[in-house]
C-alpha cells in the first residue's frame, strides 16, 4: 500500500483500521480529496461481505455474527463513538453549548447506549437477512451500500459547514461544494460497472438518507458537522442502505 497516493492512504487510515504506512502530508492530501471516499467504500465492501461467500455453508445466524464483525475489524470501533456521542446529545436537556460538550464528554450515557445498540443490532440483523439471499446479490448490496455511504460522507465534507473548530470543521473548510462532482462520478460509474440493477440504485438512496439523517441532526441540534457526525453517519448509512437493499431485493 506504500505506492497509493497519498491522499488514498490518509482515506485508508481515516475510514479503515487496515495497516497501511502514512505519512505526515497523507492526511493534509486526503482533505482535499474527497474522490478517495467512494474508492475506500469499494475496498471495505469487498473485505466486509467476505462472509457472506459462507451462506451455502454456515448457519443464517452465524453469518449474522459474522457480518458485524467483518465490518468492525476493517473499519475498527471509532465510528461506532460517533454513533454513541450522538446518542447522548440527543438526549440531553438544554441548548447548544451544552450538548455540543456531551461530544467531548468521556460519560458513557443511556442515550449512548441505546444508540449503539440500535445500530448494532440493525447491522446483525441485516446480516441476517443478507443470509437469505443469493450470494451475489448479497454481495452486492453490501458493495454498494459502502460505498453510497462513503459518497455521503463526501457530500458532508464538500457541502456542509460548521462553525466550530474540530475535525468536522478541517474536513468541511478544505473543499469547495464542486469537490462533490468527482467522488459523484466515481460512484456511480464503480456502481454502475460493478452491479446495476436497480435495487442497487434502492440500496444507494437508502445510504445516502442515512447519512443525511446524521448530517441533519447535527444541523439541528448541533450546529454543524463535526468528527462525531462522520462516524456517525458512516455507521447510520451503511445500516440504512443494506435494509434497503435487502428489501429492494424482496420487492422488485
């Protein structure tokens, strides 16, 4: 992986827990490369629905296990602390202020806890149903989820704002709203080339409302995006397009 690009690698480093060398200038160059998100989607969607090449051969419920953890052990547990600190904020009693520092609080919460273990469970349980269907679509459902969500992250970054300083505001300030073209194109064309059918399209609207589920919610309550928000919205989207996915695939 030392021959990526070096904005490449600071998206691997950022997004993923795989090992990869980064030097000091990979993060300042992944700033300003929001192009880099979908192809990481690609990359862990491949690594992620390992898994699901099983489902001819092990239990439904231990795919369900086995999904999760896939996903966790590629991309690591730190967005699952976005999930948490929004949790909290949500629940919190007061204005801005007070439940922007419930971001930086170490207090684990109840609204934390219910949060994550919604979203975990969702994914588990969309493993489970992933179980259920033909490996190939399987498959493609997860690709394609990962990558619509990293493609929202990117939307976050290219077009959303936020006043306070932090890792939102490094991530937000180093792109112009054009910055979204290209991650666009790459998208739809890794897409298109890799499963186009439409419940792929279904499986992409459903990851992109997810993340922008989390985008509005810092909108509203937050007053902007911030690192917390992109965790966030990296775990709510690829939830939310693999239901949809798995749904598409029963309707259409």
């Amino acid at each position: 992986m030392d021959l990526l690009p070096s904005a490449l690698r600071g998206a691997i480093g950022f997004l993923t827990r795989l090992p990869i060398s980064q030097e000091t200038d990979d993060w300042e160059a992944f700033r300003s490369s929001p192009w880099t998100f979908p192809l990481v989607g690609y990359l862990v969607g491949w690594l992620v629905a390992i898994p699901l090449l099983l489902t001819d051969y092990i239990p439904a419920a231990t795919v369900a296990l086995a999904y999760p953890l896939a996903v966790y052990a590629v991309t690591g547990i730190h967005h699952l602390d976005g999930v948490a600190d929004l949790g909290d904020a949500l629940v919190v009693h007061g204005d801005l202020e007070k439940r922007r520092a419930v971001l930086s609080d170490t207090t684990t919460g109840v609204g934390a806890i219910l949060a994550v273990s919604v979203v975990v469970a969702a994914l588990a349980l969309g493993g489970l149903a992933l179980a259920d269907l033909r490996v190939i679509d399987a498959i493609g459902i997860v690709l394609v989820a990962e990558i619509a969500t990293k493609l929202g992250l990117a939307a976050m970054a290219t077009l959303g704002s936020t006043e306070h300083e932090g890792m939102g505001k490094s991530l937000t300030d180093a792109v112009s709203p054009l910055g979204i073209v290209v991650p666009l194109l790459i998208a739809v064309a890794v897409i298109a080339l890799t499963w186009p059918t439409q419940t792929a399209v279904v499986t992409a609207v459903g990851a992109l409302l997810g993340t922008a589920f989390a985008w509005a919610l810092a909108g509203r309550y937050l007053g902007g995006i911030s690192g917390d928000i992109f965790g966030a919205a990296n775990e709510i989207g690829r939830v939310a397009g693999v239901h949809a996915g798995v749904i598409a695939w029963m309707l259409l």
